[in-house]
C-alpha cells in the first residue's frame, strides 16, 4: 500500500528551527517530484517547496534563504530544514510526490507545525 509518513513537526519559537521529514513506501512507480505544501487556518494549501529528481529545488518567495529542502532518492525521501521560523510559518505542512509516469500524486495525512512564543 503506497503511503507518505511525515515526521518531524512540533512547537517552536519564533527564530528558532525545525526539520521535517517525508519517506514514501510502496509506490510502484518513479517518484519525479517531491516537496511540502502547507496550510495555515482559513487559508488556502500553498506550496511552500519541491525538488525534482534531477536535484533543482523550488520555493515559495516568503520562505526562500530561511527553508531548504533535500532529497534522498535512493531512499524516496525529502527532508524541509526551516530556520528562522515565523508565527506565519505557522500551518499544517503536507508531504507530496509526484509519478514520473503520469504526473499522479500522493499525500501525506501532515504534520503541524507552531511558531509561537
């Protein structure tokens, strides 16, 4: 059964970090994309940030130089290093990958993460 568990979310305080991990498991297919989306409150999911096989990573404006994202192909696993959090960081964050073959996409169930003092 395909399925994205993701760890590593939690409370911090603004300036503070946190890492988060996603390992993908019985997907039959090649992953070609990987990344995190996140969704705040009465908000819209946002894609915050992914990284595609070849290694060229992506990220949304108000998290870039503050969030890095990694991959470990041979492992289906993508990890999001998030430094110098915001209470606006503040959200559920989302693992996804995406097939190579026909671009479908997987989810997983999200980790919350709080940025508050």
């Amino acid at each position: 059964q395909a399925q994205l568990v993701e760890s590593g979310g939690g409370l911090v305080q603004p300036g503070g970090s946190l890492g988060l991990s996603c390992t993908a498991s019985g997907i039959p297919f090649s992953i070609e994309a990987m990344g995190w989306y996140r969704q705040a409150p009465g908000k819209q999911r946002e894609l915050v940030a992914s990284i595609a096989g070849d290694g060229v990573s992506n990220y949304v404006d108000s998290v870039q130089g503050r969030f890095t994202i990694s991959r470990a192909n041979a492992k289906n696993t993508v990890n999001l290093q998030m430094n110098s959090l915001k209470p606006e960081d503040t959200a559920v964050y989302y693992c996804y990958a995406q097939l190579e073959i026909n671009g479908f996409v997987y989810w997983g169930r999200g980790t919350q993460v709080t940025v508050s003092s």
